[in-house]
C-alpha cells in the first residue's frame, strides 16, 4: 500500500471501526481495496463495538446514561440512534431496551412513532 493510499484511507477507517491488514493476511469477510488498478489493502470491518460505541454518544450527548433518562428523553435517544443507523445492527433493539431498562415493545413503540411523525 503506498503512504499517500494510508494517509487517505485513515480517517475512514477510523470512523468505521475497521482497520486495514496487509493482503497476505486477508480472510473472505475483509474488503480489498485497489489503488492505480492493483489490489492494496485489505478492510477488516469490526461491527461489535459499533452499537456500544452509538449508545455511548448519545449518552454524552444528552449527559446521563440511556437507563436514567424520562421518556421523552429516552424517545430523542431513540431517534438519533435511529438517524445513525443503530437499528440496522443485529440485535440492537434488545440491546437498546436493556440499556433503557425498558421491553423491546416499548423501542418498536418509540421507532413506530418517530417514523410516523415522519
């Protein structure tokens, strides 16, 4: 891989939580990148931190963790983890609901009527 390919892709990968290995070491999951028409570098993309990570902004962003705040709190975070794509994740509306301390009833709910509202 040539530095300036490195440099380029760096911010990238650190804002998916993947990291780039050498194409020796490449496994069937990882994404092969190409750079001037020959295969650089392999993406190994690291989903199990994805949701944690998601749940932590959001706390910071509303200053208390997901299981203390009031409803309608609860129904922001809901909303902004929804924006980012929290939902997409596997499992994540168990996750999501036993952080709250509420059933997956009440996330479907909550997404329900923010979807609604349009």
């Amino acid at each position: 891989m040539t530095d300036s390919f490195a440099v380029a892709i760096e911010p990238l990968l650190k804002a998916i939580g993947a990291s780039a290995v050498p194409l020796d070491q490449a496994t069937a999951s990882d994404v092969i990148l190409d750079w001037e028409g020959r295969p650089a570098v392999a993406v190994r993309l690291d989903f199990s931190g994805t949701l944690a990570g998601l749940i932590a902004a959001v706390e910071d962003e509303l200053g208390a963790p997901l299981g203390s705040l009031d409803r309608v709190q609860k129904q922001a975070a809901i909303r902004t983890l929804d924006e980012q794509g929290a939902f997409t994740i596997r499992k994540a509306i168990e996750d999501v609901a036993d952080a709250m301390g509420v059933t997956r009833i009440t996330i479907y709910n909550y997404l329900n009527a923010i979807r609604e509202a349009g």
